[in-house]
C-alpha cells in the first residue's frame, strides 16, 4: 500500500468510528441518560447523617472484603 491508501482508510475509518460515537452519543440522550443534571449535587446537600453513616459503613465492609481476598490469595 503506498501512503495515500493508508490515509484514506484511517479517514474512512475515523469518519465510522465518530459517527458510531455520535449514535451512542444520541442514543444516551433519548433514553434520559443526562436528563437529571441537579441529582448529584442536591443529593450532597439533603443527605442525613445515618444515610453519611451507612456510606462509610459500606466503604469500610468493601475494604475488609478486599483485604480478605487479598490474603486468601496470598496463600
């Protein structure tokens, strides 16, 4: 192949792969995917300290699982 061929399949190739992205680009905004953009932060603001509390307790219990398996396999 000399170097023109190869600049026109990484052009047609870049042009399928950009516009496979739009579509799932397109497809995430029709199915809601970026409707809720306050979810986040009005969740910092009205969370309770026991739903703060349960967070870390979930935290805390994925780092012992964690450190378990890791000793396991140490084994």
């Amino acid at each position: 192949m000399d170097n023109s061929a190869i600049l026109w399949l990484e052009l047609a190739v870049g042009i399928i792969i950009s516009f496979i992205l739009l579509g799932i680009f397109i497809w995430g905004i029709k199915g809601g995917q970026f409707d809720d953009s306050k979810k986040m932060m009005d969740g910092l603001l009205f969370d309770s300290t026991a739903d703060l509390q349960d967070a870390i307790k979930k935290d805390e219990k994925v780092k012992n699982l964690k450190e378990a398996k890791a000793l396991k396999n140490a084994k």
